[in-house]
C-alpha cells in the first residue's frame, strides 16, 4: 500500500472515531478499528469492533447516518472526493478473547526435566 493511502487511512479512522464518539451513544464499547479505503479515495471500507451485545443494531444506527458522518468528515478532512462509507463488523477480538478462554482451559503438563540431567541441577 502506498504511503499516501497509508496516512489518509489513519487520519480518517481517527476524525471518523472522534465524530462517532460525539454524535452517537452506545451502551456498548465501539471502536473503529480500522480504516480501508480504495486507491481512487471514493469509497472507505470502516471495521467497527463492538464489545457487547447487539453489534448488528450498532451497525444499523451508523449505517443510518452513514451520510450525515459523510458530510461531517468532509469538512474535517479535506480530499479531492469524500469517500463513501461502507461500516462493516470487525469481529478479531472477539475470536482472539474466544482463543484464549481455549487455551486456558487446556491442560497443559509441567515441564519435564531434560533426559540425561537430575531433577535439581540448572545451567548457568
């Protein structure tokens, strides 16, 4: 990915946040996460991490003022085209919380001592 795109990316995802975080309340944590946009700068696809219950109707609620935030993150960042948002579900830290509600329910053995050296003696 280009430099360029690489920093429109990050500055959308940050006033983006900023203006989620103003305009909206949710009862849930919402993020956004990150921030995809296509090389011709028209359309930016917007992953939202939402820690609760009901992410769906997060989604619906920012898909229903997709325009208004269109307009507001125009005047916030300048580009030759404001991009057209698209909100999708960003579910990676629910699979990595799920991932390690698995690993702790292993039953992982002990470390075995090395074959050929005694139970007491340690390397220096």
């Amino acid at each position: 990915m280009k430099h360029r795109l690489v920093r429109v990316n990050e500055l959308i995802k940050r006033e983006l946040g900023s203006l989620i975080e103003r305009e909206l309340t949710f009862t849930q944590l919402v993020t956004v996460q990150e921030v995809d946009i296509t090389p011709d700068l028209k359309q930016a696809f917007v992953y939202i991490s939402v820690l609760g219950e009901n992410p769906e109707e997060v989604l619906a609620k920012l898909h229903d003022r997709r325009k208004e935030f269109q307009h507001l993150l125009s005047r916030r960042v300048i580009l030759k085209y404001t991009p057209h948002l698209f909100f999708r579900l960003d579910t990676t830290i629910e699979r990595g919380s799920r991932i390690i509600d698995i690993l702790q329910t292993l039953d992982i053995p002990e470390d075995e001592p090395e074959p050929g050296k005694p139970e007491g003696e340690h390397e220096d």
